[in-house]
C-alpha cells in the first residue's frame, strides 16, 4: 500500500477515486486533480466468480485501505470511476454501485472493465488492447469511435490465452502426457510443471490432480506455477504459455481488421493484465504474431495499468 504525500487538505481540493475490480484482486486508487495519493490492493471483487459477499469485502477493504493511505475521509470523495467485468449488464453494474455507495458518497460511475483499460492505454484516442487476466478479451476504437471486441465469451467456452486458460491447458497437458507415457497414476510423475502445480494445489499425483481439477478447482491461481515451470525450461509449460500468446494475438488481430481494415500504419496494440506481466513467454510470442500479422503495428511493450484509467474518467466527469 502506497502511502499519501501529506499535502493540505484544504476544502477546495477535489478528491477522486478510480477501481479496477477483478477477479484475482481489486486495485483501489484515490487522487486529486494532478497526483496519486495513494494505492491499495485487496481480494477478488468479480461477482460473478466470486459471489455478492466476497465482491463487498473486498471493495470495502479496497476503497478504506486506499482512502486511508491518502489521508482522505472517503466522504471528500466528490467523484468515482469503478471498473468492474461484466458491468456492460446492467444488473451487475447496478449491484456493483450500491456496494461501493454502502462506504463512499458523491458520483458513482460503474463501467465495463474493458472501458478504463482503453482510457489507460490511449486516453481518448484510438488504438487496440488486449486484457489477459483471470479472463481475455480484446477490445479497441477507431478514430470516428467506433467500438469492437473480440473473445471474453466466459472461462467455459472462450477467454483463450487468459490465466484460467492457461491453467486448465497446463493440467491437460500433464493428464495427457501420463496417458502417452502410460505413466502409473498414482504416482507422481517427475515434470517440473507437475511439481510447481502440486505444490500450489498440494496434490502428490495425478489421480489427485485430476479429482482437483474436476471439482470446480481456481485454474488462474495456477499461472505463477506455470510461468516458474516455463523458467525452469519445462517444454510442456513453455508449449502452454506459447499458446496463449497465439489465442491472444489472434483476438488482436480480429479486431485490428475489423477496425483498421485497410491502414494499419501508426496504430498501437496495449497489453493488459497479469498473464501479460508474469508470462514473459506469452508476452514475447503475443508482440511478434501481432507484428508478424500487421506488420506496421506497434505493440507498446509496457503493460497498462487499467486503475489509472479508471481514475482518469472520474476525472474527466467532473469536467
């Protein structure tokens, strides 16, 4: 947690806060009209994977860590951007907006996850990003505003080179290695993608990680042991995180079609999310198939931060 700068809290300061709700954590910021205050972290604020109560503890926590940080009385908050998955429904949107005005007055805006990542990556401007976090998505506007997406369709059917992807893919690829190799199942096999899984999920074989995966287990808490297996040269992992980087790259893809058809010449692909900051493989592979695909485009090798974005629209509505 980032602690405030001290400065006067006078009454004509205008206080502003910006959330980024997802479904491995909540990034909390609170800022006046040039500066970061403060920053906190907390728990999964995703109601649909997590449930109303888990969300609520979570963006509580957020909110007061951050505000406390800040030196700021959350009742000074005169404006709020929180983005949240899934808040392009309204009924989510609304639910979400009554948690956070449960601990913070003023304006409440509620949007789509996907909404700060873009205001993060290219202000109002145009350009293409794709979000690889828990979920995937790509998502991206044209000069005349025009708005396309591609994938995000939920973890059961799409979210392609996401961090639950990439987990569930990793337990197939060890289930399917042990079928090839007619390895024992209730042995432990030897792989170093198995061992860094078991020690996160502790499971000693593959019988037990195979009940595990089954029984509506977290796959995106298997990222870290993943993107460590591929680091230590495991080729099952590394062929996992390669991937992930092609799904990606094709989500941008679609959408730099459907939005550049003809021009793609000075436009700019953002990274987004933890997949993209902790699986240097899947970064690596996802920047070349996106140039090797439109060869004028330039990826920005930085991952955003969509809180900043978030921010910057409870900003920019007090205008």
């Amino acid at each position: 947690m980032a602690r405030g700068n001290g400065c006067d809290k006078n009454t004509l300061v205008a206080y502003y806060l910006g959330l980024d709700g997802g479904g491995s954590k909540t990034t909390c910021v609170v800022g006046d009209d040039t500066t970061v205050l403060a920053t906190a972290v907390s728990g999964p604020s995703n109601i649909t994977r997590v449930g109303n109560d888990r969300a609520r503890e979570s963006l509580h926590q957020a909110i007061r860590d951050a505000c406390a940080a800040a030196e700021v009385n959350p009742s000074r908050l005169q404006h709020s951007c929180i983005g949240a998955a899934g808040a392009g429904h309204q009924e989510i949107a609304e639910v979400v907006r009554e948690i956070v005005a449960e601990v913070i007055p003023g304006k409440i805006m509620v949007v789509g996850d996907m909404q700060i990542a873009l205001q993060a990556a290219f202000g109002d401007g145009p350009g293409v990003m794709v979000i690889a976090g828990t979920g995937s998505i790509a998502y991206g506007r044209n000069a005349e505003g025009k708005i396309t997406r591609a994938g995000g369709w939920g973890f059961a059917i799409s979210d392609e080179g996401s961090a639950h992807w990439i987990g569930r893919m990793a337990i197939s690829s060890i289930l399917r290695e042990t079928d090839e190799l007619g390895a024992v199942r209730t042995t432990r096999p030897v792989s170093r993608l198995f061992q860094e899984i078991g020690w996160t999920w502790h499971v000693e074989s593959t019988a037990e990680l195979a009940r595990t995966a089954n029984q509506s287990a977290n796959f995106a808490e298997l990222l870290p042991a993943v993107a460590a297996a591929a680091d230590a040269g495991d080729e099952l992992a590394e062929k996992v995180l390669t991937q992930a980087g092609r799904e990606l790259a094709e989500l941008a893809r679609i959408v730099l079609l459907r939005l550049f058809p003809d021009d793609d010449s000075h436009k700019c692909v953002a990274m987004v999310g933890g997949v993209f900051r902790h699986a240097h493989r899947t970064r690596e592979v996802f920047c070349a198939n996106v140039r090797a695909a439109r060869r004028h485009v330039n990826v920005n090798s930085e991952v955003v931060e969509p809180v900043g974005g978030a921010l910057q629209i409870a900003r920019n509505s007090a205008r």
